[in-house]
C-alpha cells in the first residue's frame, strides 16, 4: 500500500446527536494515529440537524472542527429543508422532520441560525475518493442507478430511497451514504455500497467506516444501553 494512499473516515446521519459527535471525533482522531504520514479524509455524509436535541451544537462543532486532515461535510436532506422552511415560511407545517428540536436549539441566537444556514445551503452534495485502488463515492442518499454521475439530479443525491438501495449492480464506484436506516440499528455492508447511518435516533449509535485500511472497519459512538427508555 501507497504511502500516499488516504485513510478514509465517513460518518453517518447525527441528527442533533452533538454528545456522540464529541465522541465519535475523539475516536477518529485517536484511530488516524494509527497512521502517521498517511493523508487522512473525514466525510460526514449530512443530516445533521433535526430529531435530537442539539442541531446547533452539531453544527458549530463540525464547523469549529479544523484537525490537521481533510473534512468535508456534505449536504443532506434535512439541511436542504430546513434552509427550504426558512425561505418558504409555512413549509414546516407539512413536515414532521424534526424540526421543533432544530429551531428550540436555536433558541435567542437567530445570528447564529441564519450563518448556519447558509454554511448549509452552500454544502456539497458529492465527494470522490480513491483508496487502494478502490473508487468510492460519497454521497447522502445514494444516486440513480445507470445514469452518470453528472447527469444526477440534486433531488436524487439527498433524497433517493429503493431504486437505489434496491439496485444491486456495480456502480463503477463504492457508493458510501446515509439517508435510509435499515432499522437494524446498525450500519450496512453491501458489494456496491456502505450505509453509514445507524439510525442514531432510535438505537443511539453514530456510525463512522474506516477505508483505505484492509476490509471496511466501523467506529460507533454509544449512547448505552436503555437509552431512550425515558424518551
Ligand atoms: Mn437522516
């Protein structure tokens, strides 16, 4: 293996969860140890607010984030909606997307929602990576299957559900994504594609892959069994 060959970090939907983002970066952080001299690449593959309790505290610490490696965050649809409520008063009526728990994290500081929102609006929707040898794409909800990726619409990369996660052909690339727990409470391993998101909301687990390294390796940040009981 290259000595130039990255490692690659790529997190799951964190959804308010800011206590277990504390901890799954510390975790990173002490794993990339492991490889001196390598370049290293963390990609949070979006939804980063809504549902859990600290939208705000997510977002400020993956902004204040500035490790000696490459960070990426990409757009999700929760990121897309809410920067869409803000500028279409009236759409939050429709959605039942957790945004309360947005708004009352930002509670008294509408200077610091409206910088947030548009460090938001401006995120990228896709991120390529290779290691050893591998293609991978990074993306939140995953992508049309047989159409190039500059011919996919925005809506697709955030929003797609089972013409993707059904589709079971190569993609040329590994698709790394988030967007559709599969209700396990895990992450999943599939030949054309790793779903990083644990269902954080439900089984108090953020999920992280490891790439670069052998086989595809997960970090959890735990919230400990009974969580959520009290919910
Ligand atoms: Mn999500």
């Amino acid at each position: 293996m290259a000595a130039t060959d990255p490692i690659i970090y790529a997190v799951g939907d964190i959804h308010g969860y800011a206590d277990l983002l504390d901890d799954l970066i510390a975790q990173i952080e002490r794993d990339a140890e492991k490889y001196p001299g390598r370049p290293i690449e963390v990609v949070f593959v979006g939804d980063y607010v809504d549902r859990g309790p600290d939208s705000r505290g997510v977002i400020a610490r993956l902004r204040e984030w500035k490790p000696a490696f490459s960070v990426t965050c990409l757009k999700g649809n929760h990121e897309q909606f809410l920067v869409q409520t803000i500028k279409h008063p009236g759409l939050e009526l429709v959605s039942n997307m957790g945004q309360d728990e947005t708004f009352a994290s930002y509670l008294d500081r509408e200077d610091e929602l409206a910088n947030d929102l548009y460090w938001m609006d401006n995120l990228p929707l896709t991120k390529q990576i290779e290691a050893q040898g591998q293609a991978y794409l990074f993306v939140h909800a995953g992508i049309i299957p047989d159409r190039p990726l500059k011919d996919q619409p925005d809506r697709a990369l955030i929003w797609i559900r089972d013409e993707f996660l059904d589709y079971e052909g190569d993609h040329g690339f590994i698709v790394v994504h988030g967007h559709t727990p599969d209700g396990t409470g895990w992450p999943e391993l599939k030949p054309n594609r790793i779903n990083v998101d644990s269902g954080v909301f439900f089984s108090g687990r953020l999920t992280c892959v490891v790439l670069g390294d052998g086989e595809p390796r997960f970090l959890h940040a735990y919230a400990g069994e009974g969580w959520g009981d009290d919910v």
